[in-house]
C-alpha cells in the first residue's frame, strides 16, 4: 500500500476534450497503469463506443460477466459483473464495445439520463482508490454522463494545431454541468501532449494555454513519443511495452503529479 494513498471513497475524473486524436485515451491507459504499478486501486471505465481504451488495454471484444459498458448503461446489470480484469495487477476495466454507438440515441429516452453513469459506478467507489472515464470526442450524453459521474475533469490539450479551437464549448458545458447536474465538478488539470519542442507552434500553445488556465496546467508535458502511439497495437500500455521511452517517463511522472497535488 503506497504511503501517499489517496482517501476513500474513489477519486472519479473523466478525460474529457471533444476534439478528437487529443490524447485521451492515451492519457486514461498510461496514467491508470501508472497508478496501478504504483499500488493504487484503479478502474478505467470506456465510454467510448470507438472502444480504444479497451483495445488498449488489449481486451478488444472482451466483455464481462454482466455485458459492457452499454449494458451497464442501459440495463439494471449490477454494478460489479461489469468489471473486467486486465494484464496489470489493481487495474480494472468496464469494457465497451460498438454497441455503444446507439446507447447515445437510447439514453435520451430513459429517465435520469444524464446520472446512469454515476449510478454505476457509485457503487463501486469504495472498492477503487481512482476512476478514470474515457469519453467520446463529443460532447453529447456519454461524456455528458462522465461529467455528471466525475469528482473532476482532466483536459488533455494537443499541443499543435488549433489546441484552444473549440475550447469555449467545453468550458461552456463545464460551466452548465456545474450550474445544475453537477455543482462540485472540479478540474483536475489540463494536460499538454504530443508536445515536440523542436517546434514554434508547440512552445506558443503551450504559453497560450498556460495563459488561460494558469496552475491548472499539468507541469508533466506529454512528448511526442513513436513508442506512445506505437503500444496500443500490441494492446500493451506503452508504461509497460518500453518503461524507458519518454512517452512512458512522462506518464509516470504525471501520474506522481496528480497524486502529489491531492496529497498537498
Ligand atoms: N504523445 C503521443 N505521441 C505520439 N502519438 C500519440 C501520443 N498520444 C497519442 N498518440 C497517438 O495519437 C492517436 C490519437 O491518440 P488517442 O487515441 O489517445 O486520442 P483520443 O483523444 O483518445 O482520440 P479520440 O478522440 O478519437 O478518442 C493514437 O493513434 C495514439 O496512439
Ligand atoms: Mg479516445
């Protein structure tokens, strides 16, 4: 047991950004598996139905006792026949798969839509010290789920074309979730990555959003790193597939940020 454990009952974030090839389910596998291998209870939740978190993980079409996360979401299947087990000791998976596609279209019918999520995984909050949620490049009722489900959200930021672009709408629907379905949603952090410092573009993104968000932004700056986009083929967190790449060294390190900051 690592002597810098957060406090029970789990710590829940969503990764969230709508602009899609971010870095967020990158983030979700490295960081998860990193706080895994550092004694944390985690569970990584795929509310994506792209799946890649699962892939990632290498259980691509794998499915738990009780379905994936659309079962989980649309049906009253009990909380733990969801969870999956993965290659890493302390981690955990609730799996999706392309169902999911039509869950967004399904959702909107069932009452209390936007707190299903949240209803899975409340459960399950004193069995894990941290949740991460994967979300959808969208921000429709998936992630809208994540947000309402999550203690804090974490950013990822692409550190080279357009990062701030479409950045308004996601602190536009941070701002309504905190207005009404969830009060005390807070940031975790916005994470730079794909950063490549031999570029103009990639240090001025990066002070422009140091501007905006200030001591939100992560210091930890997730490189560019062939190895980071090269692992989720194997379906092997890229932590695990070569622990000495700069990818890998650069999640590990955020994952000793994150847990310094709340031990603060
Ligand atoms: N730091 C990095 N260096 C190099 N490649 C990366 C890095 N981070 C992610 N990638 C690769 O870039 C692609 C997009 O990353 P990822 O899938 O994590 O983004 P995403 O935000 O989850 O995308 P989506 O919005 O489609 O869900 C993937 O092929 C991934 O392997
Ligand atoms: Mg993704």
């Amino acid at each position: 047991m690592p002597d810098n454990e957060l406090s029970l009952p789990a710590r829940v974030v969503a990764i969230a950004n709508q602009k899609g090839g971010v870095g967020k389910t990158t983030t979700v596998i490295n960081l998860a598996t990193s706080l895994a291998l550092d004694g944390h209870r985690v569970l990584a939740v795929d509310v994506d139905p792209q799946g890649n978190l699962t892939s990632g993980l290498g259980l691509r079409g794998r499915r738990a006792e009780g379905g994936t996360v659309y079962e989980a979401l649309l049906t009253d299947v009990p909380s733990d026949a969801c969870l999956l087990a993965t290659q890493v000791a302390n981690l955990t998976l609730i799996p999706a798969d392309r169902n999911l596609t039509g869950a967004e279209i399904e959702l909107v019918s069932m009452p209390a839509r936007e707190h299903r999520l949240r209803r899975l995984l409340e459960p399950l909050r004193d069995r894990f010290d941290l949740m991460l949620i994967d979300c959808p490049p969208s921000l429709g009722l998936l992630t809208l789920n994540a947000l309402v489900a999550a203690d804090a959200v974490l950013i990822p930021l692409h550190c080279e074309y357009f990062a701030l672009e479409g950045l308004a709408d996601l602190v536009g629907t941070l701002r309504r979730v905190r207005g009404g379905l969830n009060p005390t949603l807070d940031i975790e952090g916005v994470l730079l990555t794909m950063y490549d410092e031999r570029t103009n573009l990639g240090q001025l993104v990066a002070r422009d959003v140091r501007e905006f968000f200030k001591e939100k932004v992560f210091n930890t700056i997730i490189p560019r790193n062939v190895r980071l986009g090269e692992a989720p083929s194997h379906g092997i967190p890229a932590v695990l597939y070569d622990a000495k790449s700069r990818g890998a060294a650069a999640y590990v390190a955020l994952a000793k940020e994150m847990i310094s900051r709340h031990a603060a």
